[in-house]
C-alpha cells in the first residue's frame, strides 16, 4: 500500500515537474508538510470558547420547543350531514339576483 502510494506521488511529481518547474514542487511539498503536521500540533488557544470538559463552564440555557406544537388530531369522527357541510363552505348567495 505504501509502495502504491509513493509510486503514485512520484509519478505526480514528475508530471507537476514538468509543468511548472522544480520551484513549484518545493513549495508545495512544503505546504503540505505544514498542513499534516500542523494537523498533529495541539492547540494552544480553544477555537470555541470554554472548554467542554469543564463542569463548571458557563453554558447557555436551554430551551424547548415541541416540534410537533400546531399538530390537531384528524382522527375519523362519526358522519355529519352532507348538507350541513355544503352550506358552511358554500359561498353566501347575492341579494341582487
């Protein structure tokens, strides 16, 4: 696996050589160097304010909201009459006609 791997970052090498010169593939080596091992340095300064593990942090309160709150129940009722429903949703007739 290692051996596939170097064999593939050399060939890429040699292509990026070409390209744009032997200037560029020290820079980038050294630019990937930096972010691999900067991946590896512990940080010195938390990114996100108090540290997690602190049990006595100040933390922001906490609230809650149903996310189900404007849910009404459609379960089936007992039959009304056809008629009574027509005429709520009918529109009101015109005086005029």
């Amino acid at each position: 696996m290692l051996a596939q791997l170097g064999a593939i970052l050399t060939a890429v090498r040699s292509v990026v050589e070409r390209i744009f010169g032997n200037r560029f593939c020290t820079l980038a080596g050294m630019a990937v160097t930096v972010f691999v091992l900067g991946g590896c340095m512990p940080t010195a300064v938390p990114l996100a304010g108090a540290d997690p593990a602190d049990p006595g942090a100040k933390v922001a309160g906490v609230g809650y909201r149903s996310t189900i709150a404007p849910y009404t129940s459609l379960r089936p009722t007992a039959p009304r009459s056809w008629r009574d429903l027509n005429e709520g949703v009918a529109p009101t007739p015109k005086s005029d006609h």
